[in-house]
C-alpha cells in the first residue's frame, strides 16, 4: 500500500508533474500548452471555496479535502454491464475507453477514443471551454486521459448512441477526467444517452464535454447520472449552438454524494434553440447541484429550462441559472422554472435564478417556487383509498414529470424514468 | 414600427431640464475640513456636543471601515471615490438650536417652500405642481424634520405629537433628550461593521430623525424627513432610527432632492426600524435626488443600508420605495422577521433613465414561525439606463409555516437600456412556501395599439401603460405621496414615455 495521496489542488499539480510524460498528446506541443496554462489556473485558483459566488452554495472543501489518485492501469478482469439501451454503444471504465467492451462497428460517422485521435483534434479540443472561469475545466485540461469524440458529418442521422461510464472500485479514493468532443455537421442529427454508474468507492468524475452544433444539427442528450454513493460528480458542458440548430439536454441525477451538473450554452445564430431540462434528487447528506449559464447571442432563438429538485434526508439541493440576452438578441423567448419538494424536516433549498437583459424586443421569464407535498392533493388521494406512502409517491412521480415533458424518443424516456425509478426505491419511502 | 422608433427617439430628446429641484441654495455654510480621519469624526463628535459612549461607538466604526474594502458585486459602475477629497461635515450658519421657525434663516425657508416642503405648520406637503390645489385645512397634516446637508434645520407639529407621548425630533436631539433609547437601539439592526457604507455611515453621521411611539399610540400624522443635500463636494450621511412600541402604529416617509452639479456626491444613510409586538411601521421613500444629465455626468451615488427587525409577535414593516432619483442607487431595504407571524413586505419602482444604474432589492429573513413577507418589484430601464433587482428570501429551520411572494417585472424602453434580476432563494424548512416569479418585456405593440386606437396620443398610451405597470406599488404609497409619485415617474421618464 503506498502513501496516501495529496489533498487539494497541490496534490493534483504534484500528480500531474510525475504524470504529464506519460499523459496521452504530450509530445503534441500545442496540447502541451493547453495543460501548462491548466496548470497556471490550478495552481493559482485552487479548489473554489464557498467565497467564490458561483460556488456560493455548493462546498467543495470535501472535494479538496480528499487525496485521489488516477487509476494507472486499467482494470483486469470480467465487468457486469447493464444491459445495452442502444445498438451503438461507447463504453468507458474509469474514464479510458474500452473498444472491447463497446460497439461502434458500421456507424456513418466517427466515434472513438479521444486519446486515439488527439491529432484530429488541434483547434478543437479546448476551443469552447475557457479554462480561465471554471477552475473544475482546468483540473480536466491538466489531467484527461481519454474522452469521446464523435464527428457527425453534414446531413447525416446518426440515430441512437450510448455513452456508459463505469467508475470500478480499486479499494482508494482516484479521480478521472474525461474530456468529450462532440461536433454535429450542418443538418445532422445525433440522439446520445449518457450513464453514469460506479461502486461505493470515493471517486471523482470530472467530465468536460464539449459540443458543437453546426447550423440545423440536432443533439438531444439524456443524461442519467447514476454513480456510487461515495462519488463526486462535477460535470461541465459547453455547447455552441449555430443558426437553427437545437440542443435538448435532460438530465436525472440520482445518485453520488456531491454531483453538480453545469451546462454553459450559446446560442450564436438566428433561430438556435436549446431545452434544458432536469430532475435532481438527492437524500441522506447528498448534494445536488444544477448550475447553468444560457447566452442568448442571436436574435430569434428560444430557451427552455425547467428544473425539478426532491430533496429528502439532511440533503440539499442548489439550482443556479443564469440566462444573458445580449443587445443583439432581438425577439428572444426565454422561459425558465425551477421547483423543489422538501420531503424532510432537515432538507435544504436554495435557489438563484438570474436575469441579465440588454435587448428590449424580448420576452423573458422565470418562477422559483420550494415547498412540501401539497396536504390537500394527499389527503385527496388517501380518501380515495391510496396507501400514504403509494400517495406520496405519485405525487413525486407527477411532480418529477414536467421535467421530462417534450420528451419524445422512448429509448431515453425509459432510460430516465427508470433512473427516478431507482432513487425512488432505494430512498423514496425512508423519507 | 413607428411607435417604437418614436419612443426611442424621444428618449434621446431627453435633456436635464427636467429636473426641477436642481436650484442651489445661496447661504453662509460651515464646513469641516476636507477629507475624512479620525479626527474628523471627533470633530463632527464635538459639533454634535454628543457624550463619550457615541464618540467611541463613532470610532469603533471608523476602524472597522478602515479595514473593510469598497464592495465591488453590485452591477453597477463608478470611477473610485476618493474619500480625502469631500466634506463630511457642512451645516448653514445659525443661531444654535432655533427655538421655534421665526429664527431659522429665511433663505433655508424659501428653499423648502421652493421644494414644496411646507415647514409652516399649517401648511401641507405639496409635492408637485397641482397637488396644492385642494383646500389645505381638507387634507391630513404632516409633519415635517428637514435635513439640511449635515443638520436638521426644523422639525414642525412636535408639541402636537408630544401630547401622544410621541418623539420626532433630529436625531441628534434625541441622543441629548433621549440617550437611554438611542443608546439601546442605535446599530441594534445595522451593527457598525455591517457593511462598507454602513460603517461609514456609523464613524461621520450627522443628523436624520429620531422617532419613538409608545405602546398602543396610533401616530395621529404622517411623519416625515425631507432631505436635501445643498453644498458642493460633500456627502450626506443621515441615520434614521424609528422604534415602534407594542401596539403602536406609525408611517413614515421620506423624500429627497440636490442641486444639478457635474460632480458626483456621495449619499450613504442607514435607516434602523424596530417594531415590537403587534407594532406596524410603514415606510415610504420618494427618492428623486439629482440623476445626473443625459450624458451621465454628476448625480448622486446613493448608497444606503435601510433595515427593519420585526422583533415583536404580529410586528409589521412595510417598506415602499420609488426610485427616480440618483446617478446611482444601491439598496436593499431588508426586514428581519423574529416574532411570531410578523409580516414583512416591500414594494418597489426603480427607474432608471439616460446612464442611471439602480442595483436594488431587498432581504427578507424568515426566522419566527408563520412569518409572511411580500416582494413586489417593478424596475423601468429606459436610454442606457441599467436597473437590477436583487434580492434575497431566507427561510430559517424554525419559520414553520412561513410564507413568501415574489414578483420581479422589469420593462424594457429602448435598446440601449438593461434589465437584470438576481433573487436568491434559500430554504431550510419543510413547512414554508416560497414562490418567487419574474418577467421581463417591453412595451407590447397591441397594448400601445389598443391605446391608440381609442385616440390617445403615443405619449399618453406609454404613460398610461407604465402608470398601470406600477400600479401595484403605487397603491401602497399614502395618498400625498402617490400624487407626487405618479407625477415624478412621468418626469423621470419624460421624453422617453411620459
């Protein structure tokens, strides 16, 4: 057993510096100064704290307070996937992809390890996540190893694809940083279904996406966050968004100890759309956090968000959500909600919507509302016979639903639901 | 889209000539020296002739504030202030304490009359042009404290509220007549460190007004201040402290005005509210100070820290705003709801025309079981102007059954302007209930249709829409200060809608 690893940032940095030659690109010079300036931001920014305004409700001192190391080697041995939801599938364990165990012979467009392809990738990996404002996407720059690329070409539909991160237990607190680049050509459209599941171990998964709409593409991308319970789970995604191209993300975080799921989108030519919708739950001590910043850069795009949080144990829930109209974007249509339930007397809310608009020919609107099950709405149902907890749970049920309304495909609906399905199980009737 | 284009237009054609409390007041001024230290604050101290507790409670706050930095969050923009280079102290030269009207100079007179300010106790508040017009004896009085720069000037109908057993006086009497009450209560709500302005309000105050009703008085007037700020080069930092005993009632309202100058001057009061059991206060506040010219030059920075702690069961503070006025205004008028179902709310118009910015809103912490709070905020951006709402709803383990609304409306005239909203919403309880709901628009072309089409010209229709889109504050305001309100918004935006 060797030592235990190094906290916080400095123990990343010091990782890093026995690690960067043996990290994949680094004789490519530009990657290697894409890492340096990451190593810049890390070690003068360090872990945010609460200080930090967009940081304000969520602590990361557990994060920082840990050691991690990476997870040198890949895991030997035979490994249970959950039954494939999609013919094409990319399968990665503890963030290294694994051609064995995924499927992606015969597609009509390219998806591959991001490691495999890093000369293919100057210019665009690292184009649309700024280092400088996310300390989270710095510590990914500094220490990825492997990713998704998926290249949609012009007018193509690509149909179904499934992306499955397993964390495996290698019996210590490691880290893992996958960096994703997803670029869909003009006119094409991609349906990608995100897992994310791990064991019980301390782990943190710091996924980077970054996401490239060309004009009329279309990404819908559920997202089914499902990790261990020891798990910290930091996404980031940016997505670029081209004149009538639509980007609709919904996302069910059940699972891990801390998650915060961050979506930074752009609407950056006419007509571009985005939904972006989510469920978090959370119990025990869990935190879950939605934090989203919408640029609206164009005239005549639209904006959906609606966020639903159900909070039970001594959990708490953060939504933060930040839509920017700038002078330029004329005619917007932008509507965001965001809903908590508290299901237990120790559960916490808190909730920061924001408005920033500088064109007048706009149309822009957010509701916040956090309260307890509806008393009458139970008392309707235990009238007409239901079972306090069947009551209980229907009502969640149909608070939850709105969340995944103008859902369309099946495929991620059920994959979704029986996300929700499964918290509900596991935490639903102790609450 | 010719109405459109006509509106814009006449946002552009919108010149300082509007602002007709702009006069300078010619009058025999003693001034401290400039710059600001700690001798400084002794000296405003020994001007005061104010006992040792307040000098050193001043000097506590002078080092505090000289530790704490400037707060940059608020999204509003400003050169810095250069502190060294503005009068902390400036009062016009006259008899110590004039005992009644007759001996205060007649110049400091013309200029409230003037203002429309009656000092003379017969006479009633006259806001704007017009709202004289009904017989005088027909109307309620009220009375009146007139801040002048650094000191109170006059303070009217004072042996009329004795009778009740009330005090209104300068606040600066109150710490010689009164200095039990002061004493107990002063930075009671806003401590001296609580924030930058704060505490620097606490080191160099100079006067405001003083307000103690007993228990189960129902005030018999509206009491009010009227502030103006009248030299050049130096800030105005007032402090109000109103207690509101058991069962007591009391409504208060505050106004404000300076003269048009290319400098910019500082203006960071704090205001303290206590309300005890089954007590309501209600403040008003009109603030037109100077908004600087249609380039943005001069006008005042108003930065001021108003706070109210319900500490009584069933307490109430209601505080209501409308915001014309100011180059730039930063505050948030806060209650702080400790007894049993007290009630909090606020409602509030912010205008902000040519290159005002206005970063406003207000706190309300829930901390008693079934204490309610309601949040009614209408911010108007019109030329460059930029207007924010901020505001936070906290709602503590132990507010059972604690209840908020919030509604946040900005309108939007022009492209040029910003709207902002940035409420915070933390809840820690299962039993409470918040809602908080926002929108942000313009004008819409069928409203303004709608209007024009039953023959009222576009400035009327606009008027008439952004009248309604205020409506609900307005309603809260006393029946004197709506008038001059609705006239004042009219002003504020006139070229671009009124």
């Amino acid at each position: 057993m060797t030592a235990a690893p190094q906290p916080g940032a400095a123990g990343f940095l010091a990782r890093y510096q026995g690690l960067k030659d043996h990290l994949p690109g680094a004789r490519l010079p530009w990657l290697a100064a894409l890492r340096a300036d990451a190593a810049a931001h890390v070690a003068a920014r360090g872990f945010p704290t609460r200080r930090v305004e967009a940081w304000k409700y969520t602590d990361l001192s557990p994060v920082a307070q840990a050691g991690f190391a990476e997870p040198l080697t890949a895991v030997a041995g035979a490994l249970t996937l959950p039954k494939p939801r999609c013919a094409a599938r990319a399968v990665f364990v503890d963030g290294r992809f694994r051609a064995d165990l995924s499927a992606l012979d015969g597609l009509a467009y390219c998806a591959a390890s991001v490691a495999k392809h890093l000369n293919a990738l100057e210019g665009m990996l690292g184009a649309l996540a700024p280092l400088s404002e996310h300390p989270m996407t710095a510590l990914n720059m500094l220490m990825f190893e492997d990713g998704l690329f998926l290249d949609v070409p012009a007018g193509v539909d690509a149909g179904h694809l499934e992306l499955l991160s397993i964390a495996v237990d290698p019996g210590r607190p490691f880290a893992f940083h996958p960096r994703h680049v997803i670029r869909l050509g003009a006119g094409s459209k991609l349906t990608l279904l995100e897992s994310a599941i791990g064991g019980s171990a301390q782990y943190l998964h710091n996924p980077v996406f970054e996401i490239d709409l060309a004009e009329g593409a279309v990404l819908t991308h559920g997202r089914a966050q499902q990790e261990g319970e020891g798990a910290f789970h930091l996404s980031m995604i940016h997505a670029r968004i081209a004149a009538e191209a639509r980007y609709d993300t919904m996302a069910v975080s059940a699972g891990a100890r801390l998650t915060r799921m961050e979506i930074h989108a752009a609407l950056i030519g006419p007509k571009a759309s985005c939904h972006m919708n989510s469920a978090q739950l959370a119990a025990g001590r869990a935190v879950v956090d939605t934090t989203t910043a919408l640029d609206h850069a164009a005239p005549d795009c639209a904006s959906r968000q609606t966020c639903k949080t159900v909070l039970a144990g001594q959990s708490r829930g953060v939504f933060q959500g930040k839509i920017l109209v700038r002078r330029e974007a004329q005619k917007t249509d932008g509507y965001q909600m965001n809903q908590a339930l508290l299901l237990s007397e120790d559960a916490e809310m808190d909730s920061k919507p924001q408005l920033e608009i500088y064109a007048d020919d706009v149309k822009c609107s957010h509701g916040a509302t956090i309260g307890a099950l509806d008393a009458d709405s139970l008392f309707y149902l235990r009238s007409r016979g239901v079972p306090a907890d069947q009551a209980r749970s229907m009502l969640v049920q149909a608070f939850l639903h709105e969340a995944f309304e103008g859902l369309e495909d099946d495929t991620l609906r059920e994959a979704l639901t029986a996300a929700v399905d499964g918290w509900w199980v596991r935490h639903g009737t102790a609450s | 889209m010719p109405a459109v284009t006509e509106t814009i237009e006449t946002v552009q054609a919108v010149t300082d000539s509007t602002y007709k409390w702009g006069f300078e007041t010619d009058i025999e001024m003693e001034f401290a020296p400039k710059g600001l230290s700690e001798d400084i604050v002794r000296f405003i101290s020994a001007k005061k002739e104010e006992p040792a507790w307040l000098l050193e409670w001043r000097l506590r706050a002078f080092a505090a504030w000289q530790k704490m930095e400037e707060p940059r969050w608020p999204s509003v923009k400003y050169p810095p202030i250069d502190y060294q280079d503005a009068y902390f102290y400036a009062a016009p030269k006259q008899k110590v304490g004039p005992k009644s009207l007759d001996e205060v100079d007649p110049e400091l007179l013309r200029t409230y009359e003037k203002l429309g300010i009656p000092l003379r106790e017969q006479a009633i508040l006259a806001g704007v042009e017009g709202a004289g017009e009904t017989p005088a004896d027909s109307r309620m009085p009220i009375a009146v404290d007139a801040v002048f720069d650094s000191v109170s000037v006059a303070t009217t109908f004072k042996d009329r509220l004795e009778k009740d057993g009330i005090i209104f006086c300068p606040i600066s009497e109150a710490v010689k007549t009164h200095p039990e009450l002061v004493q107990k209560y002063l930075g009671s709500v806003v401590p001296q460190g609580d924030n930058f302005f704060a505490a620097l309000n606490s080191a160099v105050f100079t006067d405001g007004s003083f307000v103690y009703i007993p228990k189960g008085v129902r005030c018999p007037m509206e009491l009010s201040t009227y502030f103006r700020i009248n030299a050049k080069s130096t800030g105005q930092f007032e402090r109000t402290l109103i207690i509101a005993d058991a069962g007591s009632h009391v409504s208060y309202l505050e106004g404000c005005t300076a003269p048009m100058r290319d400098e910019n001057q500082l203006h960071a009061a704090v205001v303290e509210l206590v309300a005890m059991d089954d007590a309501t206060i209600k403040y008003s506040t009109v603030q037109n100070w100077y908004p600087g010219d249609a380039e943005g030059k001069g006008g005042i920075y108003n930065f001021v820290t108003k706070r109210g702690a319900c500490r009584g069961a069933r307490s109430k503070i209601s505080w209501t705003q409308v915001e014309t006025g100011s180059a730039i205004t930063w505050k948030y008028p806060s209650c702080i709801l400790q007894g049993e179902d007290s009630v909090g709310e606020f409602y509030s118009v912010a205008i902000t025309n040519n290159y005002q910015q206005a970063d406003t809103g207000t706190k309300m912490f829930h901390i008693g079981p079934r204490t309610k709070s309601t949040i009614v905020s209408k911010g108007i951006s019109a030329g460059h102007g930029q207007n924010t709402y901020r505001g936070l709803v906290r709602i503590g383990a132990k507010a059972t059954g604690a209840r908020n609304f919030t509604q946040c409306d900005s309108l939007l005239i022009g492209d040029l302007c910003g709207a902002h909203t940035v409420p915070y919403i933390e809840n820690r309880c299962l039993s409470a209930k918040v809602e908080h709901e926002a929108t942000t628009s313009r004008i819409a072309e069928d409203q303004l249709f709608y209007c024009r089409q039953r023959g009222l010209s576009q400035e009327d229709a606009v008027g008439l829409i952004v009248n309604g889109f205020c409506r609900e504050v307005l309603k809260e305001l006393p029946m004197e200060f709506a008038v001059e309100a609705q006239k004042l918004l009219q002003i504020s935006l006139e070229g671009s809608v009124g």
